[in-house]
C-alpha cells in the first residue's frame, strides 16, 4: 500500500535536513575540542632561584671507591636560574599533553670548579576548563636527571695523581600545579609552582668506571616556573 505525500511536506522535510546534518557534524566536533588548539607543540619554561641540597652538595662531602683510591667530591652550589625546552602534543582524549623536556644549569661549585645539571623529563599535564582561555594545569611525570662536575674526580692510584670529571646520574619525579592562559588558541603562557624529587644512585668518575653509591642520596626542592607553548 502506498499512501502519497504533499509536495510542501516533502519540501519541508529536505530543508530540515540540511540543517540538521551539518548540525549533527559539528556536535561531536565541539565535544572533543577546547578553546586551544590541539596537536604538536614546542615551548620553553624558566625556573627561579633553583638550588641543590646543601644537606648533600656541602663541599666538604667525597665519595670513596671501595678498597680503592678513586675519589669523587660532592661540591657546593649556588641558586641559579634554569631553562628548560619542551617539545610535546596536546589531545582532547585525554585532556592531558605529554611532553619530553629537557633544562640544564650552569653553576659555580665552591667559587673553584664549574658543573652542569641536566635532566630529561617525561611529564603529563591535565588542563581544566578547557573551553576558556584560563586553563587550571596539574603535571606529574618521571626525570632522568645527571650532573658532571668539572674536574670532580681525582685518583692517587699513581704517582702524578689524576683528575677528571664526575657524573652523577639516577631518577627522578616531577609534580606542578599552575595555570596557563591562552591569549590566542596556539600560544598559551603557564604560571605553576613545581616540586620535583630526584635519587642519584650511581656515578662516573676518572676511571671511566660506573659506580653505584652507598648511600646513594636524594635531591628535592620546589621553584616557580613560568612556561611559553606555541600549538602548530
């Protein structure tokens, strides 16, 4: 059985249609994007008045090889600012971006000696309100953090005694908590606090050997960091 149908109402029909189909594509679409645009990003971030622990770099504290004459010395840092580059990428599901950093220190060991601290860290940043241009952020992630001090190593193993560079390596995790605005979709500026906990547990010395410390010893400190993000 077939029962006809007015032509207006036909008519009517595909007019709602076309509304309605374009409205249907967008939906999902506002559903998985926020006010800044997701995809791969570069950024830099600074971090304020960072120190080590003078509990461990004091200047007077040495590692000593066991049964051995193979010294590795543990020297005494001043506050230094940090940059750091990141290179990550931003997705809606979930509303977190992965990023891959890494920072390094230039600073004076006991006003004799220079050293480098560098790390490379693995972190996730969860975004809140994202469909505004103020986005709360927490970060959690790991590090992978070492630190070569400049002729931090020396051996009485011979006559002329050898000096050579120390590097101390372990692991880390990172947390911050901050906010980052958005002025424009692609180009955020973050503001957070960051605490960070480190563990070096093993060491290079002049021999080139790979020692494991006992004890080894832990790093913690928190600073201020502000942070730059450009979204391709």
């Amino acid at each position: 059985m077939t029962c006809p149908v007015p032509g207006k109402l036909v008519t009517l029909a595909l007019f709602l249609l076309t509304l309605a189909t374009p409205a249907w594509s967008q939906e999902p679409e506002q559903e998985q994007s926020g006010f800044a645009k997701e995809g791969g990003y570069i950024g830099v971030a600074g971090l304020f008045d960072v120190k080590l622990n003078r509990d461990n770099f004091d200047g007077g504290s040495i590692y000593q090889k066991v049964n051995g004459v193979e010294f590795l010395i543990l020297p005494l840092f001043e506050k230094a600012n940090m940059i750091r580059g990141i290179l990550g990428v931003r997705s809606q599901k979930p509303r977190s971006s992965s990023v891959t950093t890494g920072r390094s220190i230039r600073a004076r060991s006991g006003g004799t000696g220079e050293a480098t601290f560098q790390a490379i860290n693995v972190d996730g940043r969860y975004f809140f309100a994202t469909n505004g241009r103020v986005q709360p952020h927490l970060l959690a992630g790991g590090s992978f953090p070492w630190l070569s001090v400049k002729d931090g190593s020396f051996s009485d193993a011979t006559p002329n005694a050898d000096v050579g560079n120390a590097t101390y390596r372990g692991f880390g995790v990172n947390t911050e908590a901050g906010v980052t605005v958005y002025p424009h979709p692609q180009f955020g500026i973050g503001v957070g606090y960051r605490y960070r906990l480190m563990w070096f547990d093993r060491a290079t010395g002049v021999s080139k050997t790979d020692f494991e410390l006992q004890p080894r010893f832990r790093e913690n400190g928190g600073n201020l960091v502000i942070t730059g993000l450009f979204t391709f």
